[in-house]
C-alpha cells in the first residue's frame, strides 16, 4: 500500500505511526510472511469493494432524501398513485440488486482463490513445531524422532526465514487460538483435536502474536513471539537449545541452584542437567536465552525477573505461578543462577 | 359467504360494557393478575430498557479500564465476569426481549386489529420468567457469582473443571429462562398474526411488521431450543457429571459451538429484523406513500430467515474446519447480504419517490441506513474466510458487531421509540431533546467502535482485560472510551426527555403521524380493550386504504372477553373465541419454575421435586373455572355474514 | 408499586454485603510475604502428628470453590496422584475413605503434606507455598465429601475413573490420630 | 377527536365459539410447541451421529442397549393410538362418559408406558456419566420420558375435568388437542428407539 492510500484508509493507524510509532511487528497490514501478504490484499480489494458500495448507497440516500423533502410538521397528503414511480424504482432497484451479487460473487472467488493460497502453503521437508496451549502460556517443541533430539522450549518460537514451517496445535487445558498476525490469521488449539497449520516468514525480525480466543484470567497477558532467522542462526539456535544447562561456576550461581532445587521453583519447572524435571511450567533450561518473560509480559532483566518471581500475582492476577517470599540474597543468587541459563 | 342487508350497530352502552369485560385489574395484585398485551408489551419494553443501562454500565466500566495501558480500574476477574454478563445482558436481556418480545408484544395485536394476543397467560408468565432469569444474572454478579466465560460461554473453559463454583450454572440457567420466554411469546405471536388479524387482512395486505415478527417467531421456534439443548447440556456436565464436552470420553468441544452457533447466527437476525421491521413501517409513514418493493421485502425477509439457519460455521472458521464446508459458508454468508440489501434498496426507492417528512423517528431512520450499512459491510469482509482468519476474535469483529446490533437494533429502536410512544403514553416526545440524543449518540457510538477497527487491524484480541504500552493500542482506546462519555449523555438526554414527555408532553391523538398501519386506527394510548369495533381491512396500509366510513364487525361478544379467529390465509371470519381473563396463576407458575431451574443448579434433585409445585399451579392455570358460556356448536348458521 | 421498592433494595444490598464466599478468588495470599520460607530442613521425614498450623478462620479455602479447585490442580501438578491415584490409594494411601492415619482435620493434613509421613509421604517443607498448602488440604478432604456439594469440583475432562468429588458422599471419618498402621 | 363514523359491513354473531381440528388457535399453538421440542430431539439426534463420528466402536466401550423393553414400549405406543383416536372422535360429540373411557385408555397405557421406560432406562447397559455416549443416550431418553410424563399429567387433569360438568365448549376441544399431542408423543418414542435400540447397533 502506498502511503498516500494508507493515509486515507487508516487515517488512525497513518496519524498513530506518525507521533507513536509502529506497533511493532504485530499488525494484519504489515505482513512479513506469504499468507498474511495474500490476506492483506485480499483485504484491500475487499475493502475498496465494500467502500465503494458504502459511498453509493449512502450518495443515494442522500439524493433520495433530498429531491423528497418535504415540510417535516405539516400534514402531507399520502401519495395515491404510484404506479409509474414503482415501474422505474423497479428497473433501479433490479439492476442494483444484479451488481450486488456480481460483486459478491467476485468476493467469494477472490476469498476461494486467497483461501486456496493460504492453505496450499506446504513442503516435503518441512520444519515441524508442536505448540501446545496452556493457561496462560506457550509451550513449543521443536520433536524429531530421537528423543534426546526434541528441543523444547516456551513462548519463543525460532522459525528460519523463507521455509515453510508445519505448526501441530494442540492444548493442554482450554481453547486457546494462535495467531501472529503479521505472519498468519489465527488457528484454535482445541483440546482433544489437534490439527496443522503451515506458516511462512520472509522477512528475518521478531514478530508478536497473542492467543485470541478467550481462555479465562490471564487471556490478556499470552503472548508469543517468532523469531525469523537465517538458516544458520536457526541451526545454531537449535544446537544451543539442545544442551543440557550450563553447570554453574559462580559459587553465587551454584548457591542459586541450591536455592531452585530446594524451593518451590522444582515443582513446575524443568532445568535438563538438573534433578529439575517437572512440566507443569515452562521449561527454563535456556530460560537466558529468551527475550521476555511470562508468555511476552516482561523483559527478561534481573529486576523484572526479581518482581515476577517474588510476586507474578501482581503481575498477571490469576496465573498459576505463587509468590516465592525469598530471603534477598536467595533471590539474588536464583535470578543470577537463571541468567547463566543461556 | 353469505350476504344480506346492511347491519345495524348497537350503539349504547356497548363500549361501557366493552370497558368492563376488558377492564385491567389494579392495585397490588392487579399487577401480578394483568394478562393484557399492551401491559405486558409495556413491561418487556421498560425492563429490557432497564438491562440496556445496566449492561450500558458495564460498558462503560470495561471502557474505563482499557482507557490506558495496564489499567488497574478492574482486575481480571472482575473483568471478565463484567464483559461476561454484559454481552449477556446485551444479548438475552435486552435485545432480544425489547426487539422481539417488547415491540411484538405490544404492537402485534394492534397491528392486526384484535383485542388481545393469543395465550395472554402464556404471555404474561413469558414475562415473569424472564425478569425472574435476568434477575438471576444481575444478582450473580452482584454476589460474585457473575458468569465469565464470554457470553458464548466456550467449553471447556466454561466446563466444570475449569470454572469452578457456580458462575456458569447461572448463565446456563439464565439461558434457560430467557429462551421460555421468547419461545412462549413467539408462540403467541405466531398465533396471533396467523389467527386474529382483522377480516380482510389477507397474507397479501399483511403489513411488513407483521410478516417479519411471523418470521422472527419462527425462527425464535427453530433456533432458541439448539441454545437450550447446549446449555442444558453444559449444565449437567457441571452438575451431574455427565461427558457431552468432555474430550476423553468421546465428548467434543466443538459440538458445543456447533450447536451455540446454529442458535447464535439466526439470533443476529433475531435482533436486527425487527429493526428492519420498524424501518420497513417508518419509511412509508414519513415518505407519504405505500412502500415500494412490497413482495420484495417480504421475500427478502422470508430468505433472511431461511438463510439465517445456514451460515453458522463461520464463527467457527478459526477452528480449523475443512476447506470444502469453509467455501459453502463463505457463499452462503455472502448471499445472506443480498435480501437485506434489497431492503435497503427498496427503503431508498421509496424516499426517493415519496414526500419525505424528516421527522425524529426518521432522523433515527437515517442513523440506521448509515451505521448499519457500515457494520453489515465490514460482514461482508468477515464472511471472506482468510480475511476472517485475521481478524476473528479481535476489535474488528467487536466493532463489527456493535456496527450490526447498536446500527440494526439500537437505532431503530429509538426510532421505533420516539414512533411508539406517543402511541403507548399518549403523549409527544420533545423534538429538541431527541435530535440532541440522536446527534449525541451518533458521534460517540462511532468515537467509539469505529477506532475499534483499527485497534482490530493493530491485532487487539477481544476479551484483554489490559494490555501491554508496547503494543501501541493506548491512544485509540482512549479515543473510544472517551465515546463513552457522549453515549451516555445521549441516554440521559434520552431519559430527560421520555420522563418529561409523560408529565408535559403535547398530547399525540390516536394519529400523531397520520401513519397508515392499524394501530393508529386507536387512541392513545388504546383501550383495554384496543377497537371499539373490529376494524375490516381493504389494503396494506389499513388506515389510509380504509374505505370512507371505516367498515367495521358486528357480532363479537362484549359481555366476555370475546376474539374474532380468522383464517391463517384469507382472513375470512371461522370463529369467536373467548380468551382467558386475568388470573395470577401464570405469575405462580413462574414462581414455581424459576424455583426449580434454580434448585437444579444447586441440587440435582431440584427439578425432580421442583416440579412438583410447578404441575400445582399449572393445574391452577389450566383448571376451568366460572360457568363457561353456551357453546353453539352446530345449532347456528355457521357463516359471517358480509355486507357491502 | 412504589412503596416496597426500597425493601427490595435494601434487602439486594444486605445480599451484596454478605458476598458470596464460595466464589471468592484470593491470587495472592495476603500479605504477599505471609510465610517466609527459610527454614532449613534437617531431614525429610518427620513423624508424629503434631498439627503445624492452624487453618485461618473462617477457612477461606474450604468455602472457596476455586481453591479448591485449586487444590485439585495442584494435587494433579505436583503428582501428588503419582501415589494416591485420584484418591483411590496405590503406593500411598486411600484418601477417599473414611480412614485418616493421622486425622481428618485440616491442621492434620497439612501437617502430614509439610512433615512428610513415615513409609513414604516425603515432606513439601519449603517446596509448595502455606497457601497452596491449604488449598491441597481443602480438596484432599473433598475427596472423601468433608466438604459442601456446592464447594466441591466437579468432574474433570479426564477419563472416568470415579465419581467427582461433589458426588461424594460424607464420610464420617475414623482412624486415631498417631497411630502407624501398616500401608499397602 | 371524534373517532369516524363506522359502518358495519360484516357480522360474526352468527360464527361458533369452538372450532375442533386445525382451525382452533390451541391447536396451533400446540403444533409450535411440538415444533420446539421436536427441534430438541432432532438436535440431539443429530449430536448423538456427530459422537458416532468421534470414535471407531460404537457403542465405545458398552454394549448396546437391551433390545426387548425397548420393542414392546414401542408396540404399546404404537398400540396407544387407539384410544387418542378414540378420544379425538368422540370429543366433539360432547359425550362425557365416552370421553373419561377414552382418557382412561390413554392413561393407561401412559401408565404401562412409564413403566417400561423405568425398564428401559433400567437396561441401557451405559451410565450417563461413562461417556459422551451415555450422556447422549439418557438425554434422548429422558427428554422423552419427561414428554411422557407430561402428557400423562395432563391427560389425567382433563380426565378429572371430564368428571365435572365444565368438560364442554373449549375443553372439549382440548381433549382432541391432548390427543394430538400423544401422537407426538409416540412418534418422538418411536425416532428415539430407533436411534437408541437401532443406531446403536446398526453403525
């Protein structure tokens, strides 16, 4: 879309991204992958379609109401005969009605035809990434066969640029829906029927999305990222993630552990290398890795980190992760243990 | 049919006698007692009106708390369970009861030239049995106990593991009122318009209101038993364990939004028809001329309702259906556009040749034409399935919605209202007021949901309690709520104006409007029992067609309250029923059944015993009572006898 | 008709007040920092059955259907069904009976979930917060119907193995506090 | 204002005040709420294939329902025709005494109708809260038992009012609409046994 056109169309969005900026990448209109472009123009034709037939109805209300005014507060006698008037209204009405269906129909096979495109994304060879809804967050496993070879991970997905990418969606606990819009529309994760979703990004970034189906407290705070990157980045990324965690060398670190292992932390969370190993949470095994916190809540900082450990109540209301009332230097040593979590 | 000499009408004392067979009862009790259709109209209208400014409330306080990023005015808990009960309040409170059972109830006897609707007692437990479910909402929320899992309420987060207590119970059985009630009354719609118009109203002089509440009730009949049923079914997965949604033992979550949805599309069209309904009798009224495109819109309205029933998959397109079933749904949701622009095109076809009066109603008239067509184009992007992948579940669609429910339903009710209510108070509303509401209203209602496209576009899911400042979404949010802020000076000014209309207002006459339908052929506001004589009918428009000296029926009994039945299709005369009088037992039987709906979310058990007084006082209603007058059954010529 | 609508208010505003405890929602226990947990376990185990704590009163978890519902997430999460089942017993013992080893009152299981018991029960000293504590214990008596039906979850979307804790009928619990019966 | 000067052009006086058959309005009514609860079962009928499509056996997990109650309530309703007929014949004739013979034949067989069905429901080999299955199976079942026993409620009022002298004019329509509604009620039987007694065993 040229500039001019988005002015006029999203005066909004045009007068926002001017004094605010953009919304970073999470916008159905600012499409980074094959099939949020398709949808994006279909949008416009539909779009210029639909305002078109706005324009003319309302024109013709207008002209209507305007060549038939009449004194609004004085008796006027009821039209008797209207026979010749009806003859022409019916030619009118008639011909707008036969556009109408034309132009609908000329939107059902442009939506049939992006609809074809959309879906018929796919590869022989692609990547695969399980995405499993939880309340309130994400959790993405890269699976190969060999078990040892399976990456898991939470709210980050690492996607390489350019290949078609096959996300298997499922839920652990209620409907939730996948949806990076700048990317793709969305996909439901419905417990009990899994189902595929193919996605493909162009353009190397990290872009936003949000779970869009309405799954109780903390629907507000799921988001989830996707990071696009080259081939090699992708490959390097996945070799990382494959690594059990890093010993601590650090005697803070290793008293840090201390304190994961013997708190509340090991009863949720997974860190491989460690006798840490429950699903309940995220696995935080390359928790530094990350970029957010929290299903894209918070950066990952020392201090973010500090006020979401010691009380993610305030911070999502609802969720499932209590308050950890730790001594000060306890939690410093946890926070500078998970940052050595790369 | 036989035809003699003219007939001589009785003059004296009829109407005194008239005045007591039909008069209302008063006092305390009377009010639990009224059976009459103008009372109860005029109830269904005052209480939704009532839920429209609570659920506005809640608006407003959703507003406030998504104001600014990371706004702390409600928790989430409190969120949800507030946009929980409003969409429900919307929905099942207030749009359906003021658009189908408010306006139907009253006008549709009126319009059909009768003295009462058919089933009064049906009729008046309907209303009971919905206060009793709307009250049941309201205090919920007020305990704590406020639904809040969306007013589609999904499973399984609605299910019993994941909504602990008894918050969904309540919706469920809050569904389950509100359904008895519009199911009753469309039955005593249906059977009023289809038994009781007036001679001489035939199918093809039958005016657009008319056909489209037959088409509503019908589509109340068929579509509100698939909410029952889903509800029902949610309830005994919370109370009695049984498995519909459960997905490891063979239950499925889907089915639960295929059979909300096959309800919930057809519902859109139960709320916005009657809109089109009241545009369908305003346009001609203030155009001065018959309505151009009758069988038209008469047919546009028959498809609606048919089609209506056929597009309910696509609020499920997100859920990964196949593409095969997505196309047909596409296609069908995009033909559901073309009667309902026929209409449009039929409207403007008659302003365009007619003597337009721009009064208020019709000023709201042209609110709808313009914030309609706005949200039933934005339907046309959403019934493109890809688009609809995008922006499903998101602003777009809630800005959607409002543009179809506040465009289709809102504004033609205050049209309807500023028409009406001269009709049902007798008394003129202020022309200055109203256009201040009207003006007021416009620009915060769109203030308001038009930035929400926007928001939708920017990818702002529906249903955040809050969001993060990064995602940008801070100042359209504050544009919208600040929308807010003239919406609700508009209802003041609304209130103002209808409170002063009723001491000071200038008094209307039976024919303020010099409109053409039956029920200005009444005072105002109409009798008890609403003619004098049962009008005859010679055209569409029954007051301006009528013939010089308004032909009129003999014959019908003024010493019981009497009806005259005529046939479903010609209306010829086939007989007089006396309708049931004023009675408390359909407000017992309400008492009864809401006791047992609700000890059923409670107890099991609850509808076992409960149903015990329910079967008491429905004997109560149904026992025959006082010496029921002579039947003549075959002694007597069986014919009406016309003259002309 | 007007005459009785401020009864009517009033008596929807004394409703109001009263609340409704079966649908209060606690996220945080308050204060936040209610227990500071920085005790050093000396061993896991820790026989006896001397209550540890007494349950706050009114025992806001027991009238709260979300925490018990809580509860029965957590008793899921941190596999406390690993030896319990879902209340049916296996490595551990039975908790939908009417036999409590160690006492039926909440004081009493929340001691055994903290302490840990001998042959087997290890101790969540330290591991699972006062709070969710409680809630465990709240639904660990659900099990065998010591709570009202209108608290108690109902099924969840698992597979059918016994009726849901709000079908339970009220036991009336037996077995002496102390007393080390021999387990399964 | 002065209302206009009306002409009387048609009088009614001569019309009945009871019509029987399709012409009275409660039979209209009536043919609504059969209307309603018809899309109740036809809804739950329709959920109950949509299960079927959900798994490979059918029935998951049970076997199907025990055949027998199920065949002979459906002869007795069949059978119970009879005296709905009856009643809707001698209904306009006003005859008191045929009237209450009729009523009683048809509570009767409401009543050995009922029983059965507690057989029925007795040997559906499946609990309600087994699975989806279940569920389904006793919903189908019970929306028709409490039909069932709705109407025999409602055939035993008019039968008490049958033995007072109001059993005339409208009441003596109502008896034909009671009627009416039995044959709703033995045609839900009969599609419901078919689902539940065929389905179950045939996909």
């Amino acid at each position: 879309m040229s500039t001019l056109a988005r002015l006029l169309l999203d005066p909004g969005g045009a007068l926002l991204a001017m004094f605010q900026g953009e919304p970073g990448q999470h916008h159905i209109l600012h499409p980074a992958g094959p099939q949020a472009s398709n949808i994006e123009w279909l949008y416009w034709v539909i779009f210029w379609i639909v305002f078109v037939a706005f324009v003319l109805t309302i024109l013709g209300f207008a002209r209507a109401a305007a060549r038939s005014r009449t004194p609004a507060h004085e008796m006027v006698p009821v039209i008797k005969d209207t026979s010749e008037a009806d003859r022409r209204s019916t030619w009118a009405v008639g011909s707008a009605v036969l556009v109408t269906v034309l132009a609908l129909f000329a939107v059902l096979v442009m939506s049939m035809i992006t609809g074809k495109k959309v879906e018929g994304l796919t590869s022989k060879q692609p990547i695969t990434i399980q995405v499993t809804g939880h309340q309130w967050w994400w959790e993405v496993t890269y699976p190969d066969p060999q078990a040892d070879q399976t990456v898991t991970t939470a709210n980050e997905i690492h996607v390489p640029v350019g290949k078609p990418v096959v996300i298997l969606t499922n839920s652990a606990d209620v409907i939730h829906s996948f949806w990076p819009p700048s990317i793709n529309g969305k996909r439901d994760l419905i417990p009990g029927i899994g189902s595929a979703f193919w996605i493909q990004v162009d353009q190397p970034g990290v872009y936003h999305g949000q779970c869009a189906e309405f799954c109780g407290l903390q629907h507000a705070h799921m988001g989830f990222s996707i990071v696009a990157e080259h081939d090699d980045a992708f490959q390097a990324w996945k070799a990382q993630q494959l690594k059990p965690a890093k010993e601590p060398t650090d005697p803070e670190a290793v008293h840090g552990r201390e304190v994961f292992l013997t708190h509340a932390c090991i009863m949720c969370h997974t860190v491989r290398g460690t006798d840490a190993g429950s699903r309940v949470g995220p696995d935080l095994t390359h928790l530094a890795s990350r970029a957010m916190l929290a299903a894209e809540t918070l950066p990952n900082t020392r201090g973010a980190m500090a006020g979401w450990i010691v009380d993610p109540q305030r911070v999502k209301p609802g969720n499932q992760m209590p308050p950890n009332p730790l001594q000060p230097d306890d939690l410093q040593a946890l926070i500078t243990y998970l940052q050595t979590l790369q | 049919m036989a035809i003699s000499e003219p007939i001589v009408i009785p003059q004296t004392g009829e109407q005194d006698r008239l005045s007591r067979t039909w008069a209302e009862p008063r006092g305390f009790w009377g009010w639990f007692t009224n059976v009459h259709h103008t009372a109860i109209g005029v109830r269904f209208m005052v209480t939704s009106f009532i839920f429209f400014l609570l659920g506005g409330v809640l608006a407003a306080l959703m507003r406030l708390q998504l104001a600014r990023p990371e706004n702390n005015v409600l928790g989430p808990d409190a969120y949800n369970q507030i946009f929980t009960v409003h969409g429900s309040t919307m929905i099942f409170l207030f749009a359906v009861p003021m658009m189908f059972q408010g306006f139907g109830v009253y006008l549709v006897p009126l319009v059909c030239g009768t003295r009462n609707i058919a089933f009064p007692r049906l009729n008046a437990f309907s209303y009971y049995i919905y206060v009793v479910g709307g009250g049941l909402l309201w205090v919920g929320l007020f305990l704590k106990i406020g639904a809040d899992a969306g007013w589609f309420a999904y499973v399984p987060l609605s299910g019993p593991q994941f909504t602990p207590g008894k918050r969904s119970d309540i919706w469920a059985q809050m569904i389950t009122f509100t359904e008895v009630s519009a199911l009753g009354v469309a039955v005593c719609i249906a059977t009023t318009i289809l038994r009781y118009r007036a001679p001489g109203m035939t199918l093809n002089r039958m005016p657009i209101i008319l056909w489209e509440k037959l088409t509503i009730a019908l589509m109340v009949i068929f579509a509100m038993p698939a909410v029952m049923v889903d509800s029902s079914m949610l309830l005994m997965d919370r109370t009695i364990n049984t498995q519909f949604f459960n997905p490891s033992v063979g239950g499925d979550a889907l089915l639960y939004q295929h059979l909300f949805w096959f309800f919930g599309h057809p519902e859109v069209y139960i709320i916005f028809l009657p809109g089109t309904a009241i545009i369908s009798t305003l346009v001609p009224a203030f155009s001065r001329r018959h309505i151009f495109g009758y069988l038209a819109i008469v047919s546009a309205v028959v498809a609606t309702g048919f089609l209506g029933f056929g597009v309910w998959v696509h609020h499920m397109f997100a859920t990964g259906i196949p593409q095969i079933s997505d196309s047909f749904f596409t296609a069908a949701s995009l033909m559901i556009v073309v009667p309902t622009a026929t209409q449009f095109y039929c409207w403007m076809a008659t302003i365009w040749h007619g003597r337009l009066q721009l009064r208020l109603p019709m000023l709201w008239a042209f609110g709808f034409f313009f914030e309609f067509l706005i949200g039933g184009l934005s339907g046309v992007m959403l019934a493109s399935v890809p688009v609809d992948w995008q922006v499903h579940d998101t602003f777009f669609i809630v800005a959607h919605f409002h543009y179809v429910l506040i465009g289709g339903a809102l504004f033609p009710m205050f049209a309807g209202l500023y028409y009406w209510i001269p009709k049902i108070t007798g008394r003129m509303m202020n022309d200055l007021l109203g256009k201040v509401h009207f003006w007021l209203f416009l620009i915060g209602f769109n203030m308001t949901f038009f930035t929400m496209h926007f928001l939708g576009l920017r990818g702002m899911p529906r249903r955040v309690y809050t969001y993060l400042p990064e995602m940008h979404w801070g100042t359209l949010n504050a544009i919208a709520t600040a929308g807010v802020a003239f919406m609700t000076a508009a209802v003041i000014v609304f209130l103002v104006n209808f409170f002063q209309s009723r001491k000071t207002g200038e008094l209307a006459g039976p024919n303020p409007w010099a409109a053409g339908t039956l029920e200005w052929g009444t005072s105002s506001p109409p009798p008890p029992y609403n003619f004098a004589e049962i009008p005859t009918v010679n055209g569409r428009e029954a007051v301006w067609d009528a013939e010089p000296d308004q032909p009129v029926v003999v014959g019908v009994r003024d010493d019981v309250p009497e009806v005259l039945v005529t046939h479903s299709m010609d209306s010829e005369p086939q007989y007089r029923e006396e309708l049931p009088g004023h009675s408390i037992w359909p407000f017992l039987t309400a008492i009864a059944v809401s006791i047992a709906f609700i000890w059923s979310i409670f107890s099991p058990w609850g509808i076992t015993y409960g149903a015990i007084p329910v079967v008491i006082t429905l004997i109560g209603w149904l026992w025959p009572r006082g010496s029921s007058p002579t039947p003549r059954l075959a002694e007597r010529p069986r014919e009406a006898t016309w003259s002309r | 008709m007007r005459g009785y609508i401020p009864s009517v208010l009033l008596a929807a505003g004394l409703l109001i007040l009263a609340g409704c405890k079966r649908e209060a929602r606690e996220f945080r226990p308050s204060p936040p920092a209610s227990q500071v947990i920085n005790t050093v376990q000396v061993s896991g185990i820790n026989p006896g059955a001397n209550p540890v704590g007494a349950p706050p009163a009114p025992n806001y978890y027991e009238e709260s259907a979300y925490a018990v519902s809580q509860g029965k997430t957590l008793f899921q999460q941190y596999n406390c069904v690993g030896c319990h089942a879902n209340g049916g017993g296996g490595i551990g013992p039975p908790l939908m009976d009417n036999n409590w080893i160690y006492g039926a009152e909440p004081g009493n299981i929340y001691a055994t979930i903290l302490q840990g018991r001998p042959n087997g029960m290890p101790s969540f000293r330290n591991r699972i917060p006062e709070y969710q504590v409680w809630e465990i214990v709240a639904y660990v008596r659900s099990l065998s119907g010591l709570l009202p039906k209108d608290v108690a979850p109902s099924r969840s979307d698992q597979l059918y193995v016994k009726p849901p804790e709000q079908s339970m009928p009220k036991q009336t619990p037996t077995g002496v506090t102390g007393t080390t019966e021999t387990q399964p | 204002m002065e209302p206009v000067r009306e002409r009387a052009v048609l009088d009614v006086s001569g019309l009945p005040e009871v019509m029987f058959g399709r012409s009275n309005t409660t039979w209209l009514g009536n043919v609504f709420y059969m209307m309603i609860e018809g899309t109740m079962f036809a809804l739950l009928i329709a959920s109950y294939f949509y299960y079927r499509t959900r798994v490979g056996s059918w029935p998951p997990g049970s076997s199907p329902p025990t055949l027998i109650w199920g065949v002979i309530n459906g002869i007795v309703f069949l059978l119970s025709i009879l005296p709905a007929r009856y009643a809707q014949k001698v209904a306009p004739t006003g005859d008191r005494g045929r009237i209450r013979l009729a009523l009683m034949g048809l509570a009767g067989f409401a009543i050995v109708s009922m029983i059965l069905r507690g057989f029925e429901l007795a040997n559906l080999n499946v609990g309600w809260q087994e699975s989806a299955y279940g569920s389904i199976v006793w919903s189908i079942l019970g929306l028709h038992t409490g039909h069932l026993i709705t109407e025999f409620i409602e055939t035993v009022v008019i039968l008490c009012v049958a033995f007072t002298d109001k059993m005339e004019g409208s009441r003596l329509a109502d008896v034909a609409i009671n009627s009416d509604y039995w044959y709703f009620v033995v045609i839900t039987a009969v599609l419901s046994d078919f689902v539940i007694y065929g389905a179950t065993r045939l996909l």
